[in-house]
C-alpha cells in the first residue's frame, strides 16, 4: 500500500472519529466562518454541514453571546492558547435544546466549551477548534445539590412552627448586628414580646390552640415586619425582631402595628373564638450597651415592665440615670 493511501484511510479515519464523537465539533477561520461541522451539532442545530460552510457563526446563530465570544476567539487567535467556560460561568453558548431523559425538566442543554488554537506548519493560528460538551446531567445533578442543601440549611435555622429563625440562629444575628453597629453606629432597635396569659389559653383550650396561636402570630409578624428585619422564635410563646436601621421611636410605631393587628386577629378554635393580645418592649442599641447579651438584658426589662404594667402594650426601655 503506497503512502498516499495510508494518508487517505488515516484521514478518512480521523474524519469518521470526528464524525460520530458525543462531542460537538467546529472549527472556524479568522473571519468566524464555519470550516467544519460535525453530527452532534448537525443534530442540535438542525442545521447540516453544506447549511453552515463558509458561512459566519454569528449570522447563524443570532442569539450567540457575540461580543463575548468574539473576545474569546480572539484571544485564542493571538495569544496561541486554549480558553475554557463551564456551565458554571456561562449556562450554555449555544442554544441547544436539552434531550436527556434523566434531566429533561431544563429546557436547554448545559454546556462546557474549549477553544482549540489550530496552527500551520509556520506556527501561524490559521483557525480555532470549539469543542462543545454536553454536561445537562452533571449539572442538574450539582444544582439539585446545591438546592437540598440550601433548604436543608434554611431548615436547620427556621421554627417549624411560626417559619421565623429558631433561637439559635437568631442569636447568632444578634451578634452580627451589635458588631455592625460597633463599626458603624448606624441606628438599631431590639424589640422582644410575648403573648399574654398563654398559659391560660393551653390550659383552657389545649395545646393545638397555643400552637395555632403560636403560628398565627408568626404569620402576623412576617407581615408587618420589612425583608431587611430579624425576626427568631425565641423560645415558647416569645418573640424577637431585630429592627435594622431603626431607632426607638420607628420601632414603637413598628410595635404599635403589631400590637393592634394581633389585637384583632380573634382566632376561632373548634367554633370558639380566643381572642389574645402581646406585651412588647424596645431596647435601642447605643453606645453605652456594651454587649449583645445587655442589650437583650436591656429589651427583655423593657417587656417584664410591659407585663407588670397591665399587658397589651409597648415599653420602652429607659437606662437608670
């Protein structure tokens, strides 16, 4: 067999493997004109290689990320390097639809990309190769991941019963927001309550009233309450909210809300109506509380002479002279 033979069978060869490889395949000239085309973007394309050849990628494909990809490329072609993009920077380059039977809730197919310098035997980079991976599955799978775990994380923090943070968490908060205060002094008020004569609504009507009376304060608070406020279940029927950028003033109008909102709730229990109310009281944060512990110590007085004061109202708290 003469040489040229076996250049022809090696080059039929290599075409063939370029051919069927689940990997999509393109190579470009320096004008972003398609040289090369292989089945797998044939079959995602929908688009044949007579369809594509010599004409420009990015009249093909309007929706490309143009500029983008363009920078990409020609980095390629002047820095005579490879570039790589993961699903994770970029979701997908082109717009492929997604067939995977295992992953077939996403509508488009994941992609990691690699940008091949092709050069000439004068070391030129004449071309570049695009080598597109399909990696749908790996990366729902990741997502899905990282899904469970963001919700197992927000149920390791959160009350089951009132959806607020648990106390743990919330305390935690506590402290991040005295520090920030410490940096930067910006305004910031505690605000602690509880409901009133609780005991006595268990006592009467059974636990599965407290805990819709629980829940239905929870409810009320997230509510009234701004996405920028902490709120935890601090422990049985009591409650804390960390009102944010918030001085003592503010946080009694916030308290006020409350108040008078779960003072008409008036919740109807197996066909008998409990009505409840809440004793609140504030602490604002200054820069006489040395802690985040005293500035608890601080709110929790202010409630105790909210009970001691009739109930159904809002104290705040006044340091000793």
């Amino acid at each position: 067999m003469s040489q040229h033979q076996n250049d022809m069978n090696e080059f039929h060869w290599m075409l063939d493997m370029i051919q069927t490889i689940d990997v999509g395949l393109v190579v470009l000239d320096k004008n972003y004109q398609v040289q090369v085309w292989n089945n797998f973007m044939e079959t995602h394309s929908g688009l044949r290689p007579d369809q594509v050849q010599a004409k420009s990628l990015f009249e093909l494909f309007p929706d490309l990320p143009e500029e983008w990809l363009r920078h990409k490329i020609d980095s390629v072609f002047f820095l005579k390097n490879r570039a790589f993009t993961t699903w994770e920077q970029r979701p997908h380059v082109f717009p492929f639809k997604n067939y995977r039977p295992i992953t077939g809730t996403v509508d488009f197919m994941y992609q990691n990309i690699t940008i091949i310098p092709l050069t000439s035997l004068t070391g030129i980079v004449t071309h570049i190769s695009l080598i597109i991976y399909d990696v749908t599955d790996n990366a729902v799978n990741k997502l899905e991941a990282q899904r469970v775990n963001q919700e197992l994380q927000v149920l390791s923090r959160t009350d089951k019963l009132t959806q607020l943070y648990n106390r743990g968490y919330w305390q935690d908060r506590l402290e991040q927001e005295f520090n920030r205060f410490v940096r930067n002094t910006s305004p910031c008020s505690l605000v602690m309550f509880d409901i009133d004569h609780f005991k006595k609504v268990n006592d009467t009507y059974g636990h599965p009233a407290g805990d819709k009376i629980i829940s239905l304060v929870g409810e009320t608070l997230r509510k009234i309450m701004r996405k920028t406020d902490i709120a935890g279940r601090y422990g049985g029927e009591e409650f804390a909210v960390i009102l944010v950028d918030t001085d003592a003033a503010h946080a009694q109008g916030f308290c006020e809300r409350l108040r008078t909102t779960i003072e008409a709730i008036k919740p109807v229990v197996e066909g008998i109506e409990i009505p409840f109310t809440i004793s609140l009281g504030i602490a604002e944060l200054d820069e006489q509380t040395a802690s985040a512990k005293e500035w608890l110590a601080n709110t929790d007085q202010a409630l105790y002479q909210s009970k001691h004061g009739g109930r159904n109202q809002t104290q705040l708290f006044k340091a000793k002279s």
